[in-house]
C-alpha cells in the first residue's frame, strides 16, 4: 500500500500541497478521490482541460464496460458521492437512464469524469487546487519532496478544435511551480505510431496514413476519405475491429472490398464464466466489437459481403502478403496497440533522467529509476501505468478500464 513517505511531517512541513496529480482521466480522478477519502489536507491536480482525458477523443466509440461499472466507479468514492450528491446537476443521472447491463457510447463515460472532476473541486474547494495547464518538469527533492513545474496557456490537445483554456499574453505563458510531498502520474496513452521504416506501406507512395482516432470515429470519415478510395486496417484488437466495422459502414457492400483487413493472430474473445470471471477480460473482444466480429468477420464469405478482405499474415514472409494486397490501397490505419504518453522531465539529483530509464512497479504504481531505484514518493496509475494481473488460467494481462483503475487506485492508495 502507498502511505505518507517515512519522513511524512518535514515534508508536508515544507510543501505547499500533500499530493501533486497529474491528468484528469479516470485514473486521475481516482486517484484524487482516493487521497480525498484518505485524509489528505490540500491536493493539487494538474490538467489542460478537465475533460476526462483521452476519453474525449473518443465521443462515438462504444463502451466494453457495463454502464453499471460506470457507477459503480461513481459509488465507491464518499468524496465522489459526495460531490455528485451536492452539484446542481448530478453527473451520474444520464448513465442511470441508460440500460445497466449494457455497453454505452464513451462520451457519457467521459461527460462522467468531466462533471465528476468539476464538483469535486466545488465540493472540496479547501483541499483541492485546480490548475490548468501542463507539467513542464518535475524536480525530485530530499526529503520524498517534488517541486512540479507548471505551464499555463496550453491548447487542448484531446479538443478536435484544439481549445485554448488560458489566455497568453503576447505569446507568453506563466509557469508557476508546486510543492508537493507526494507525486501521482496519470498521464495517459496514445495510439503507438506508425512503425519504423521500413514501414509495409513504404513502397507504395500513393498510400496515406489515417490517424486511428480519426477511424474510430464514424462522423469523420467522409471528412478523410471519397468513396472509391480502398483502405488497409493493419491489427486485430478491439480498436481495428471497430475501425472495420466503421469503414465497412461508411463504404457499404462493395466488389471488389474496399477494406483489406491484415492481422496476425485469430480473433480473441472475452469467455464469461458462470461464477461470473471473465477469460481473456483485458485482452478479448467485448460488446459491440465482439458481436460485429463474431457476425461478420469470422467467416470470409461474409466479410467480404460487408466490403472486406481478410488476409492472414503469414509467419516469417509478411513482406509478401503486404506486396500482394497494398497496390490499390489509397489510405492505410495502424490500429497496433497503445503506448504511454511522454512524461514530463524528471530530474533526479539535478540531473534530467532518460525517459527510457523510467519504470514502474506494476503491483503498487511506484515510480523506479534505472540506477537509482524507486523514487520515493512518486507512483504512477492509469492506461499508462497498468496493474498486471494473472488471472485463474494462468494467463497475464494489463489490467485497463475505468473500474479497474478505481478498485486498484483504493487497494493501493491507503
């Protein structure tokens, strides 16, 4: 369990705050209500937005979580209940109209956080510090102290329209630094990157690349494609799936395909059991992605009736595969997995540490430091520090969503 460092009393003497949190997502959030429920006298939480994190990028993506887990997320917290009990408008009512047992559309997920963060800081204005803006570096102090440089005036980089939440004067942006005795990172993923070169869209220059977020977004795409291009979806995880199933609509049944879908691996699915575990609960498909897949894309006959191909990636000689399909493809998505977010600097005795020596314990989110070992004080949780799990049959997986964060953030947050 994470407690008060050993030195608690000098350095909560010396700082100005007992907790730095960084992001607003649902770990961010989590972690906030966490400390709240655990005693801590002043928070400081650090976000450009408040608006629910990466959660915002993805309005129309359906759910794989129960819209029951969503307030179950909500329930646990005093100081969540609390503050949702007190504001004007009770953020938990809309995902109480909705059917429990079911999935939901990500933005009433993220609408959640969104009003949950704003009433907490309504609710708890003497112990949480609300400011806007990004962490330009984070100073590790003597003592589990941290100094949080903060930057004012940031755009929004979750906003489609790229919102500015602070003014600049004449181009300038105010930092203003924070002491804290206890540092949380709740900095979130973003979609891994195209790979390196050669990339298997290399050889073919006609080839555009389309941002994964863009495709997971119906409303989008007429905005990025015509309907006589042809699109190549490489990856078979949730997030190509609903790509799929996304341009299969957009496009409609067409021959030849103007979807070609390359993969690796069979599809996987989430197995319930009837004492309630779920197989696979982390890296299987759920919910809409599951259904779709399982009507449409297991059988090759009617993939291609929805406008796809499917092609298997044969081991060792991907390359061929690649040539064989890509001519005639107009635009090509990477739906590869997820990588964390850049951290901020850390600097560690004066010295700015290598993004690359920085680790995490994934049983208790504390931070580590190759060379130096765990930087006391600093955890980090969320999609970008995930619990690992192994569940009942042995398999191990990232532990990822909305109420896992929370049931993982109270375990460990004492």
């Amino acid at each position: 369990m994470i407690t008060a460092p050993a030195s608690a009393a000098a350095a909560r003497a010396a700082a100005a705050t007992s907790a730095a949190v960084i992001g607003a997502g649902p770990a961010g959030l989590a972690v906030v209500a966490r400390l709240l429920d655990t005693g801590a006298a002043r928070i400081t939480w650090i976000d450009p937005a408040f608006n629910g994190g990466r959660l915002a990028r993805y309005p129309e993506v359906p759910s794989n979580t129960k819209v029951a887990l969503f307030l179950q997320y909500a329930a646990v917290s005093p100081a969540l209940t609390k503050a949702a009990d007190a504001a004007s408008t009770d953020p938990r009512a809309t995902l109480a109209a909705l059917e429990q047992g079911k999935g939901c559309a990500l933005v009433h997920a993220q609408t959640l956080c969104a009003d949950l963060a704003s009433a907490l800081a309504t609710a708890f204005p003497d112990r949480v510090d609300v400011k806007r803006g990004w962490v330009s570096a984070v100073h590790a102090k003597p003592g589990a102290e941290f100094a949080v440089d903060v930057v004012d005036g940031v755009k929004d980089d979750f906003a489609p329209n790229g919102t500015v939440f602070a003014t600049v004067a004449k181009g300038k942006s105010t930092t203003t630094t924070v002491h804290a005795a206890r540092l949380f990172l709740c900095t979130g993923s973003e979609p891994t990157p195209t790979p390196a070169a050669p990339a298997p869209h290399t050889p073919f220059p006609q080839i555009q690349v389309l941002d994964l977020d863009t495709c997971l977004t119906p409303s989008a795409l007429p905005a990025v494609l015509k309907p006589t291009d042809r699109v190549a979806v490489v990856g078979s995880s949730h997030s190509a799936v609903l790509v799929l199933k996304n341009l299969s609509e957009y496009f409609g049944a067409a021959a030849p395909a103007h979807v070609v879908n390359f993969s690796r691996h069979a599809l996987k699915y989430a197995e319930y059991q009837p004492d309630g575990t779920i197989k696979y609960d982390n890296t299987g498909l759920k919910g809409v992605a599951a259904d779709w897949a399982r009507s449409v894309l297991e059988d090759t006959e009617v993939a291609r009736k929805h406008g796809i191909e499917r092609v298997t990636l044969p081991v060792g000689n991907e390359v061929s595969a690649y040539a064989a399909h890509l001519p005639g493809v107009t635009h090509i998505v990477y739906a590869i997995g997820y990588r964390a977010r850049p951290l901020p600097p850390l600097v560690l005795d004066g010295k700015t540490v290598d993004a690359g020596k920085v680790s995490y314990d994934p049983a208790s989110g504390a931070l580590k430091v190759e060379g130096h070992g765990e930087v006391k004080g600093a955890h980090g949780f969320g999609i970008a520090f995930p619990e690992r799990i192994t569940d009942k049959w042995g398999n191990v997986e990232w532990s990822v969503g909305m109420w896992k964060f929370m049931r993982y953030i109270r375990e460990v947050i004492a």
